[in-house]
C-alpha cells in the first residue's frame, strides 16, 4: 500500500511570509494520494535540490529575474531536460498558489537525445550467454515491450495461454522503499500478447518478484560480459517498437500494447531504425536508382 507522506497544511496569504519552500510542501502533499510513489520521490528530489536561492523567499516576492538567474544557475550543472522538469514543476506550483503571476522564463535548449538501439543479431547473443534469472527478463523487454517495473511485479497468474496482463508495477516510494502499485497510467494497463515458447518459459520460471535494480545490474553485467555495444535494459523496450514498426504494424496497435500513452511517443523512437535493416534499407535504394539510372 503506498504511503502518504504527512506533511502540514499551510494557509497562502499576501499578508504573512509564505515561502516557496512551504509552498512546495503543501503542492506535494495535495498529490501525493493520487500520482505515483516515484513522481512524488522526484517532486521531492526538485524540492530539496532546484533553486535552493528561491525556497526561503515569499512567493508574493518572485518575478521574472529572480526566477531566470536561478534558472540559469541550475542549468550550469544540470542537463536542459533536468532544468525543464525542474522549472515545470516550478511553474505548476505558481499556477496553483500564485495564478495571477505568469512568468516569462528562457529555458535551456532540448537536447535531441542519442539512443543506442541493440539489434536482433545482439539480443541473441546476450540470451545465449544470459542465465535463467535475466533471460526471461530480456525477452519479455524485446518481445512484449515490458518496463522493468513491470516484470519485477508479474506473477504466473497473470499470464494466460496467450500472453500476459500487465496492471501493476514495482516502483519506490518517497521514502526509498520498494511497492507494489497499478501502472504510472490508464494506458499501461493492458494486455500483451506472447508466444507459446515465451508462455512456456513463465511456467518455469522461478525468479517472479525479482528486484528491478537486480534486473539492471543482471543485465549491465551480461552486456559487459558479452562485449556488445552498450546499451541499457530499456532499450529493449524501444527494440520492441521499433520492430514492429519495421514489419507495419500500426502504430496505434504498438502504442496499445506497449503502454505508451500515444503514437507521439513513438516518433523518437523511430528515429533511431534498427542498425540491422540498415543495410537492407540501403541496398534498397541504390537498387531503385541502379534500375532507373544504370
């Protein structure tokens, strides 16, 4: 069961000195019975990290540069995508307690992110060498596009004859311990389907309630072992769409059953095709122009 973090309610008024890490607090404690025990950890993590210059300040007395210097300040040490969550949670705040203030702030500029997608040749490799206890692991990634909060809290009931039912997910709470919890969101809970020698493998199995960090550390070593480009264990999960996406599957099925929330998501992902239709794609096209050209 998740923990409510107790926390005292605080009242907003022009008049007394309410500071902006008071008001933190109070925003945190109002969501933390209905967001995720990680998104509530990482609010915290903001709180007590970000913009420590602004906390002890009146949120009557913020304005557009003291909020930029301090934005600036963090950014210097922090990557555009940590500045952006930082700031937006930030905002969120202002918007609830102070509405009538609507700052104007320059962030960082994104940073087009470099994945490393393994290919099918690679994830055959790590699966020969893998043991019992990660391989299930790896392939239910790869071939059912499951986080690894999700693998670590499966139990053979949820899996049929035909795949397995995916409601809930293992994640740490804000005071660093592991529970159980439904999915981050309605569209993670879904079913997905699986092949009979996959389904085979759960009724085996003999590891369910596996640590996730145990999952990561398994496979960190294994792809150390191996000596295959380095990639981490979620990009499985990206193998598992952009897979499918190279066979036509739509992409509104692929958000479906791998939990994304739209078919947005997808798109980064598919920036990145398989390294191993590469060159079939390649070969594709001086093909097409061999033959119109010679």
């Amino acid at each position: 069961m998740t923990k409510i973090i107790q926390m005292p309610s605080i009242s907003i008024s022009n008049e007394g000195v309410t500071t902006l890490s008071e008001v933190y607090r109070d925003y945190i404690e109002l969501k933390s019975s209905i967001l995720s025990p990680s998104t509530i950890r990482g609010y915290l993590a903001y709180m007590i990290n970000s913009f420590q210059e602004l906390m002890p300040l009146n949120i009557y007395s913020l304005n557009n540069i003291t909020i930029q210097k301090a934005v600036n300040r963090y950014a210097i040490n922090h990557s555009p995508k940590t500045v952006r969550n930082a700031y937006g949670l930030l905002h969120s705040i202002l918007q609830v307690y102070y509405p009538e203030f609507e700052p104007k702030i320059t962030l960082p500029q994104k940073i087009k992110p470099q994945y490393v997608l393994p290919t099918t040749d690679t994830i055959n490799t790590l699966l020969f060498f893998a043991d019992d206890r990660i391989k299930f692991p790896i392939l239910l990634a790869a071939q059912g596009g499951l986080r690894r909060s999700e693998i670590a809290a499966l139990q053979l009931s949820d899996f049929s004859d035909f795949g397995v039912n995916i409601n809930k997910a293992v994640v740490y709470n804000s005071d660093l311990e592991l529970v159980i919890k439904t999915t981050k969101t309605i569209s993670g809970t879904r079913f997905v389907p699986l092949s009979p020698s996959l389904i085979k493998m759960a009724r085996n199995y003999k590891y369910f309630g596996i640590n996730p960090n145990s999952i990561s550390n398994s496979f960190y070593k294994l792809v150390l072992k191996t000596g295959v480009p380095a990639f981490n264990f979620h990009m499985l999960r990206h193998y598992f769409a952009s897979e499918l996406h190279a066979h036509n599957i739509p992409d509104k099925y692929i958000a479906t059953i791998g939990g994304w929330s739209s078919t947005s998501v997808l798109q980064n992902i598919y920036q990145h095709t398989l390294k191993d239709k590469q060159s079939e794609y390649e070969k594709q096209i001086t093909d097409i122009f061999f033959q119109n050209f010679g």
